[in-house]
C-alpha cells in the first residue's frame, strides 16, 4: 500500500500515517517497533498513536525517573473495559488517594515474612508435579506451567482448603485472562463500554462464575476467623488487614484484590517459567551449574524459603530468564502539568513509554544481549547492570508488589522440578507473541530427561 507519511515533527521520529500515525507499525509487531525505534531514533523518540502524542525513552535513567514520578507528575495509562470488570477498583486499577489505601493494605499480604509462609504450598504443588512426570515423556512445557501456578496461585490466596473450588476458579480466570490479553492487542481497546462483542460475553459469564465462588471463600473465610481460626493465605492476610482509620477492605473491595493478585501473579509467573526452561534447554553449561548446585545444596530434600538465599545460580537463572523475555513489556504513564524527563519538559496529555523488552536488549547495557548467561548477574561480573536497565518489575510507587512472591515462586520451583528433570525442548529459539504478558507463539513441546549429573557420584 502506498500513501504519504507525515514528516514525524521537530524531533526525530519515524514518519507518520495521515490519522494513524505509527499505528500500523505499532499493531503488525511492537516488540520490533520498539527496537526499531532505539536503534533508528535515539534514546527520546516521539511517535503517535492515532491522535496521542506519545514518547519512547530508552535510557535506563528516563526510565527510572519515569517509574518514579508515577502518581506525581505522570498519570498511570487507563485501563480498558476488560480490566475494569474484571479487577473491579484493585490495587492496579486505582489510582490517587484510592490506590495509596488499597496498596498501604495489600502490601503487607506479600511482604517477604508472608511469602515464607506461601513457599510451602509452592514447593507442595511442584513436588505433585514432579511425582506426576517420568522420564521419556513428552510435555507441553507452558501448559504444564500454567497449571501448576494456577495450583499455586489458588491455594496461597485462598488456602489449600479451596483446593475443591480450584477447577471453576482456575477455568474463569482463564477465559478471564485469554480476554484481557484480547483486548490488550487489539480494538475492542477503544470500543465504548455498552458495545457488546462476543469476547465481552465471555468476560461477563467468567467474571460471574468469579464473583460467585469468590463470595463463596470470602464468607467461608470470615466464618473462620470469627471462628478464632488461624489461616496463613493471601486472603486471611486482606481479611485482617486495617487501613490509618481502623477500616478494614470491605467485601467488594476482597473480592477486587483477590482477582488482582491471582491475575498480577499467575501468568507472569507461568511464563518465565517457561521461558526459563526453554533457555535452560539450549544451555549445557548453566544447566549443569544449576544441577550441581541443587544437588550440592540440597542433597535429597526439597526446598525451603531457607534455602532461597543459598541458591544464587537459580536466582540467576530467573533473573536472566526475566532480562530476555519480561512478561510486562511495556510500560506507560501520561504526563501532567510540568512533567520533566531528563530535565526536558514533556507537554501535559504526552503518553512516556519504556520498553522492557527493548531495554533488556540494548546491547549498551547488556553486551550480546540475545545470549542466555546467567552470569552476568555474578556479585563480581565485569559489566556491572546500570540501575533501572533491568525493570522487570517496574518499580518506583507502583512498582510490582509481588516481586518477591514470584522470584521464590520461580526459583522454588525450577529447584524441586530441575533437581529430577531436564526439560529437553531443543536448543532453538522459539517465537514470542506479545499479549498481555509475553508468551511463547508456539506450544513448547519437551522430552523429560534425567539431568546430567557429573562423575562426582552425585545421583
Ligand atoms: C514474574 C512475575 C511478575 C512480573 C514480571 C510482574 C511485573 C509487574 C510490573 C512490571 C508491574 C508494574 C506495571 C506498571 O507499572 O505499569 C507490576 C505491578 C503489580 N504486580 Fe506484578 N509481576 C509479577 C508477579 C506478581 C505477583 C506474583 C503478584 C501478586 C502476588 C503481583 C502483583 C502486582 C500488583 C498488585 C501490581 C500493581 C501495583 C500497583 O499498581 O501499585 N505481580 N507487576
């Protein structure tokens, strides 16, 4: 198709579509645009989405400066209609005085004391995993990954008593989820609430299946607590939890919170999984580092939240599997009256966008920055990371709150499954698809192995 490209403006920036802008560009592939953009423009590159006037930086510091002065000079980017009737008014949804309530309230549910007590039912569940699988079979790695830290994320939320309502809850977030990663990529993003597509009709049934059982555990949990009964889930947590007035969450308000965290956490966390398995399949070398330290460290026993800080090969190995492939891969905020970035004004309604994705692969920062090395993140590695140039997280006021629950989680669980298998899927790389979180675009299909151990006797 020919047609004319609007000069891009004062600044460089990549030419524009008459109404469009870089619409096209941004729809067809926009883990390449963004690339296409650091390595064409420059680190400050403006660009449109249709009529919106939007920014990319690509310096680890814009970034930060960024992430910092969300809920200050910059607004958070709205959500779409999916994410409002499914979230309700949580923690990712709210903003201003409403979100600083509800983040004081949750943040507490997943401090580093909490996560200790959640890392057992984690390693209970991957240890049901594991004594499912047996060597020479073959496996849909992502499927397998998804199911367990749908387990995981039910049973901590909601304490292994709901293991019985796990099936209808996991079967609604997961329509849930396809839906939101729907409308994430594409126009029902800019449709009006009251226009109904099939994909919203779907939205409505799981959202109600959701609401319902959910209301089912709440009441189930208020019934144990005035019980005088002792639970150590998610939810117990937010149950308990008292904002400056004495107030606690209301009922609405539970039910929002407990979609955000199972929402927030579990696909994110499925995903590197995967995607740790999968570059853990083409690399011989960090996996027999990985088995020699699971083996050295923990001998025949399963793992415990102890243990995490005795495993720093497997932390690394997350942590590089989170640098190449970041489930979030794009992050955004809106500027506001006076918004400076780098010293430079950025006119009020312009949408800032940092990129993960690209930012995990500038090869400034990261040196070969397609190569798998966990190493890099060695105490005394020779390039050291400049700050906010790794961000999976995001960080800044609302920086992901789950950080710490997903990094045990993943290194819990590669731990119990790596010491008995090794997931052979082959050493090519495999395709991602960018919706919602950064998924693989194909199944990634492994053979369960035995690992290599080495011929120190360790069997
Ligand atoms: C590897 C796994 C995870 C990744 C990569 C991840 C990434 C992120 C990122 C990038 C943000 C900030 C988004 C933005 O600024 O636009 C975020 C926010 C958030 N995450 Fe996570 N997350 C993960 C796991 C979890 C888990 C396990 C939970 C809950 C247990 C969780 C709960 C949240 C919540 C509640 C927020 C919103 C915080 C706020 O707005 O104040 N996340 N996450």
């Amino acid at each position: 198709m020919t047609a004319t490209l609007l000069p891009s403006g004062t600044e460089r920036g990549p030419r524009r579509w008459p109404l469009l802008g870089n619409l096209p560009a941004f729809a067809r592939d926009p883990l390449a645009f963004f690339e296409h953009l650091r390595d064409g423009y420059g680190d400050w590159v403006p660009w449109a989405l249709g009529p919106r006037r939007n920014v990319l930086v690509s310096q680890p510091a814009h970034a930060g400066e960024l992430l910092a002065a969300v809920e200050s000079s910059f607004s958070p980017n709205e959500l779409g209609w999916a994410f409002r009737q499914l979230l309700g008014n949580g923690v990712v949804v709210a903003t201003g005085d409403d979100w600083r309530r509800k983040r004081a309230l949750v943040q507490p549910a997943v401090r580093p004391r909490q996560v200790r007590a959640y890392a057992a039912e984690m390693v209970g569940c991957a240890d049901a995993l594991a004594a499912r699988w047996s060597a020479g079979e073959r496996v849909d790695v992502h499927r397998e990954m998804a199911g367990l830290t749908q387990r995981i994320a039910v049973r901590t939320l909601f304490g292994s008593e709901a293991a019985g309502r796990e099936a209808p809850i996991s079967a609604a977030m997961a329509t849930a989820q396809h839906e939101l990663g729907a409308e994430f990529r594409g126009v029902t993003l800019f449709l009006p609430s009251w226009v109904r597509t099939p994909g919203r009709t779907r939205m409505r049934r799981a959202v109600n299946v959701l609401d319902r059982e959910i209301a089912h555990v709440i009441r189930e949990h208020e019934r144990a607590s005035a019980a005088g009964e002792e639970r150590d889930d998610l939810l117990s947590r937010l149950l308990a939890a008292r904002d400056e007035h004495g107030h606690p969450l209301s009922r609405r308000e539970l039910r929002d919170e407990s979609i955000t965290l199972y929402i927030g956490g579990h696909e994110t966390t499925s995903t590197t999984l995967t995607w740790a398995w999968q570059l853990l399949s083409g690399a011989p070398e960090a996996r027999a580092r990985l088995t020699e330290e699971l083996d050295r460290v923990l001998g025949d026993r399963l793992p415990t939240y102890e243990d995490y800080p005795r495993l720093p090969w497997t932390q690394q190995v997350v942590k590089e599997a989170l640098r190449i492939y970041p489930p979030i891969w794009l992050i955004s905020a809106v500027a506001r009256d006076g918004a400076r970035i780098g010293g430079r004004p950025v006119p009020a309604g312009t949408t800032v966008w940092t990129s993960p994705w690209s930012l995990h692969r500038d090869p400034r920062w990261f040196p070969d920055p397609l190569a798998f090395r966990p190493e890099r993140w060695d105490d005394d590695a020779p390039d050291p990371v400049p700050e906010h140039a790794w961000i999976p997280f995001g960080g800044g006021p609302r920086a992901c709150l789950g950080a710490r629950f997903a990094l045990v989680e993943a290194a819990l669980v590669l731990a119990v499954l790596a010491r008995r298998f090794h997931l052979d899927s082959g050493p090519d790389p495999v395709p991602v698809f960018p919706g919602l979180t950064l998924q693989p675009a194909r199944p990634v299909h492994a053979v369960l192995r035995s690992p290599e151990r080495s011929r120190a006797g360790l069997t």
